[in-house]
C-alpha cells in the first residue's frame, strides 16, 4: 500500500510539474503570443509545420496517401450511421506477437478483432461498450486466447462545469487549461476460455489538453491478477503532408500485477500512418519498441517482459 501510494503520488506531482513548466513558459512569451492559444496541443504541431511545412509541400507536392472516397459504400455506411441509434466501431488489429503491457503472451502472429458502440450520451460525456478478442497461431489448443468486454465512461471537465453552470470564461487561461482534461473510468471482464482464471479489472485515466498530450492511467485488477498497472504517457501527431505520423511514449510502472514485486517495468514508444479509405474505413501500420525496465518486473515465474519490436497494423470501420 505504501509504494502505491508513493507511485499515485508521483504521477500526480508530474502532472502538475508538467502543466507548471508550460505555463511559466508560456507566460513569458504571451507577448509575442496572439490570443491565449499557448497552452493548445496545436501549438507543437504548427511550430514543426511552421519550419518544415514548406520544405515537405516541395517534396511531396499535393500528393496524400489516402483514398477520399468509396461512392457506394460510403453511402451506404452514411444510412447505417443515419439510422443505427449507437455510433459504431469494428475491425481488427494483427501483429507479430501478441503484446500486452510489455509482456509476450504469444509469440507468433496475433489477430485482435473488435467491436465498440457508443449511445449517444452527450452532454453528459461518453459511454462505450467494447467486445475485443486475441487469437494467436501458436495457442494450445483452440486458438480463441482471451475475450474482453469493455464498459468506459468519460467526462469532459469543462463541459461538465457548463452543465452546472460554472461560467469558465471567468477563469484565467492557465487556470482554464489545467480544468482541460478527460477523464475515464472503466471495467474490463478478461476470459481466458478454456482456462477458469478470468479476472477483472477497473481503470482511471487522466488525458489533457495541452501540448504532447500527457495522460496518466491507474489500473487495478481485483481478481486473478491481483495488482496495479500505472501508466504516464504523451502523444503527438505530425503532418509529414504525405501523411499523418502518429507518436508516442509510455512509462509503466507494475505493482504485483500478475507478478510479486514492484517496479518501473518498461518504456514503450513507437509511431503509426493512419490512412483514410473513404469517409469511414481507416488502415493504420504502426511499429513500436517495448524497453524492458527491470528484469523480474511483471512476472516472477515466467519472465514473459523483455526488449520487443512490434509491428502491424489496425483496420477500422466506422458508422
């Protein structure tokens, strides 16, 4: 309980160290600023656009690597998005391995397929339900692995202060922005069939509004897999004008989450090119690199963490 606390508390601390750099640095330059903008995850985005922009619109030209539409079947996902009472989410992800937290639970090609709806629950933020799956080739057996059922709600925090009438232009700017953030709750049921050691799992993540986009996870399982996955994390996109390349890196920490001890287990980062195929399907390649932090991290028994690269890509189908 003690080194939890410690690792919450830490995560808090760097959040707030984050928002108070930028803001002091932003501060300083608000002068040479137009408008309270400096604190917008934009800002990292237009300054890379800014210096080489023009430099990548001379290589690439007007080229993009995209399809902009499907004539038929992009009309006919429009009247399914029309009528469907539930935004809806399917398709699937395949990679080399199946990797899960820095932890190789298959080593050959992975196969995740999934489906997500969301009722319409504004303004009162999003609620998502998700059912997603894992087959690999080299499982014992059947080759089902694991299913996943998802329940997430999210808040947004200034829309929230306007349904109970707080007025947030009262607020100074970097005021406002540290209340810009979403907030997610959610429960994971994992099954493992055949296998009886299902597990469950409950999880909170802070995600703000502000350059590199910094997020922070707590996930606890209350079951088989008795522990607490902590997570930092900071995104970024660039338009490469090709393309789109999205970034990111992630820091986990394991506290005797299907393991025993506690320690900085890995740092993840990697990139993807989603590509748009019409208005509603989008194809995504992304390769990662998952660093080992600490040998007997995650698990104590099977030592499944080590130095992976992962590569695939997702395939999505929106309506």
């Amino acid at each position: 309980m003690k080194q939890k606390t410690h690792t919450l508390l830490f995560l808090c601390t760097l959040s707030l160290i984050y928002t108070f750099i930028i803001s002091v640095h932003a501060e300083d330059n608000t002068a040479q600023t137009c408008g309270n903008t400096y604190l917008e995850p934009e800002i990292v985005s237009n300054f890379f656009d800014a210096h080489f922009g023009s430099h990548l619109e001379k290589l690439v030209g007007n080229n993009r690597l995209e399809i902009k539409s499907l004539h038929g079947l992009d009309d006919a996902l429009d009247s399914l998005g029309n009528i469907s009472p539930f935004d809806i989410e399917m398709g699937f992800s395949t990679a080399n391995m199946y990797l899960w937290r820095g932890q190789k639970l298959g080593s050959d090609t992975s196969f995740q397929p999934f489906v997500s709806a969301s009722p319409d629950f504004e303004p009162f933020g999003d609620l998502v339900f998700t059912f997603w799956t894992d087959i690999t080739k080299d499982t014992p057996g059947k080759n089902d692995l694991e299913y996943d059922f998802v329940v997430e709600y999210t808040f947004h925090m200034l829309e929230l202060l306007k349904i109970i009438g707080c007025d947030e232009s009262n607020c100074c700017y970097p005021l406002k922005k540290l209340l810009d953030f979403n907030l997610s709750t959610g429960y994971i049921y994992y099954w493992f069939p055949p296998a009886t050691d299902d597990s469950h799992e409950i999880y909170w993540k802070l995600a703000y509004n502000l350059p590199f986009n910094p997020s922070f996870l707590i996930s606890h399982d209350i079951d088989a897999g008795d522990g607490v996955w902590y997570e930092a994390g900071i995104s970024q996109d660039f338009d490469l004008k090709l393309f789109v390349l999205s970034t990111f890196a992630t820091l986990g920490y394991n506290h005797r989450q299907w393991g025993k001890t506690s320690a900085f287990s890995i740092f993840q980062f990697g990139g993807s090119i989603p590509v748009s195929i019409g208005t509603h399907i989008t194809v995504e390649p992304f390769l990662s690199y998952s660093k080992r932090l600490k040998r007997t991290s995650t698990d104590d028994e099977t030592d499944l963490v080590h130095d992976e690269l992962l590569g695939g890509f997702n395939f999505v189908i929106g309506f």
